[in-house]
C-alpha cells in the first residue's frame, strides 16, 4: 500500500477534464468525486485516524500579524487538530501519508493540464497537512491560503475523508470567487476540492461531526506568485470615472491575485462574523476582530480606496440579485 497513493494521485491527470480545466480557470476552482479510489483513501484515512489518536496532531496553530507592522500573534483555533508532513517524527509512522508527501505526480498531472497555473516542480514545493475537525462547532473563518508576500502557494488542493456524511453534520466548506456567487462543498468521502491559493476566499462553516481532510498545497514556480500586479492595485482614473470601463475592471479583479487588497472591504461583514463563529470567545477573538477592523478602517481612511470598496460592493449586490433572477 506504501506506493499507492503516488499511483493514484497520478490518475488525476485523466480525472481534469477540460470541464474541470475551464472550471479552475473561470472560477478558480474544481471538484473532483472519487478520486483516490475506495482502498487508497481508507488507508489515508486510517492513517490519520491513528495520528489523531496517538497525539501526532497538535491543536491549531493560526499565525496572526499584529495590526501596524508589530510583529505575530499566535492563537488557537478552537476544536481543529494538525499537523504537517515535514514533520520526521511522523513520516516513519504514517507510510501512506509519507509517499503522498514524497511523490510528485500530482504536481506532474496538475502541471500538464493546467500549464498556465505554473507550479513549481519536484518536491519542495509541496507541503501536505492533516487536520482533524472534533466536530464540536470548529471552523475556519474568510481567508486566501495565499495571502500575499513572502508566501508561494498556488494551488490547494484538499482531499476529504468523511465517510456518511449528513448535511446537519455542518463542516462544508464555502468557496467564494470574487464578486461571485458562493458555493458550499461538502466534505463527502474522496471529495478532491482543487482551488487557487491566491485567488479564492474561502471558509469552512462549523462541523457538528468528526471531520478530516487532508491538504496538500502546491507552490508557483520560481517569480510566478505574488508580482507586483498580484499585490499592489493598478489602474487608471478613466478605469473608474464616468464612461470608463467599469465592469472590465471587475472581470480584471476577478481573476487577478490583486483582488485580496480589497476583499476585506468587499466582504468586511462576511470577515467579521465568520472570525467570531470560529473563535467562540476564545483567547485571541478581541484581538483577530480588532485587527480586522483596523484594516477596515485603513481602506477607509483613503478616499479612492472606500470609493472602489464602496462601488465593488454595490456591484456585488447587483450582481447577487442578477443571478437571484436568472
Ligand atoms: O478544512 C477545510 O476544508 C479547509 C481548511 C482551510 O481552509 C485551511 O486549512 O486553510
Ligand atoms: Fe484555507
């Protein structure tokens, strides 16, 4: 069984369908069902089974820069249990887990259909994480796995193992294309959710049932990830003022990294109560909100800024009741 997980995530190559293909490329993101087989993700599952119970995974660690530039937070996510391949100590134990860490076949088969993605190739660009969900109301607020520099990631890619699951069993995860419409995945057995790491905001809503998933997040090659157009806002005064090409500007937004300067403006709501669902009142909740409010209140403080924010979220709004209506 030790090599089988590298042979099958080399059938994902067959499994990108050019549906699947336009998929990641129009929206971001693909699914694809079944996709390690029955016996590979039941050892996979096992596997982190064991690591759960034998105390390998360690309650979450969210790293949380300080408002200002004045340093890094560490708090917990409450009820979300993880832990990373890199870690030696787990790969003589796990032998599943270990070959899916080592193989690059994924990376092969993502990077022949999905060229245009350019990810980096061979091993160090991977990182695979476990993460057990207690099931008792944990969950993941609105982010980008990709939030900006220094980090590299391109692609997500996130296998659930949750055999039987039932929708009161909460744990969907809830995928968000700028300016587009939501939509919530559940976390069903050999569900394979593929995303892009810089391009799509996303949360997981809470699990009312034991929850695991296994992510493996593929980097970009080498000056691929976070230009200077992916993390700093470029455009012209006629892009905004009156006869200008508004809605251009939008589908520009939509598929560029740069949308994360002002996703928490656009969705500062959204930010606001999914970061207290996930904290509970736990240690760090004060701080996270008051964090974000400040990087509300900063775009603020700049009037083209609040100007495209303000006109980014009535579009959002006409756009919501556009696709109400069709
Ligand atoms: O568990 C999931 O479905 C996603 C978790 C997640 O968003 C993350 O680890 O960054
Ligand atoms: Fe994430």
């Amino acid at each position: 069984m030790s090599t089988s997980a590298a042979a099958q995530v080399r059938s994902v190559r067959s499994q990108l369908t050019e549906e699947r293909c336009r998929a990641l490329a129009d929206k971001g993101y693909a699914i694809i069902d079944n996709c390690m087989g029955e016996a590979c993700a039941d050892a996979l599952l096992t596997e982190m089974q064991e690591a759960f119970d034998q105390g390998l995974m360690k309650p979450n660690k969210t790293h949380f820069s300080k408002p200002g530039g004045g340093g890094v937070m560490v708090f917990q996510k409450p009820g979300i249990f993880e832990t990373d391949m890199h870690d030696t100590a787990l790969q003589g134990q796990l032998p599943v887990l270990t070959s899916l860490f080592e193989q690059t076949a994924l990376v092969d088969a993502l990077e022949s259909r999905l060229p245009d993605v350019k990810l980096r190739r061979g091993t160090q660009g991977c990182t695979v994480k476990l993460q057990h969900n207690t099931g008792s109301g944990g969950c993941f607020p609105w982010h980008y796995d990709n939030p900006g520099r220094p980090n590299k990631r391109r692609l997500t890619c996130l296998l659930y193992l949750n055999r039987g699951w039932q929708p009161g069993d909460g744990g969907e995860l809830t995928l968000l294309p700028f300016l587009g419409l939501a939509q919530e995945v559940a976390p069903l057995f050999d569900r394979l959710v593929v995303f892009r790491s810089d391009l799509v905001l996303h949360r997981v809503r809470p699990a009312r049932a034991p929850r695991y998933a296994l992510t493996v997040w593929l980097d970009g090659a080498d000056g691929c990830v976070n230009g200077d157009r992916d993390v700093a806002l470029h455009f012209s005064k006629a892009d905004l003022g009156p006869g200008g090409d508004w809605l251009g500007l939008c589908d520009r937004l939509k598929a560029s990294p740069v949308q994360r300067v002002l996703s928490r403006g656009v969705y500062q709501e959204e930010y606001q109560a999914s970061l207290a669902e996930c904290m509970g009142g736990a240690e760090g909740e004060g701080e996270m909100l008051a964090a974000h409010m400040a990087q509300v209140r900063a775009m603020d403080a700049s009037a083209p800024l609040r100007h495209l924010v303000q006109r980014l979220r009535a579009t959002r709004e006409l756009l919501a009741l556009q696709n109400l209506a069709t």
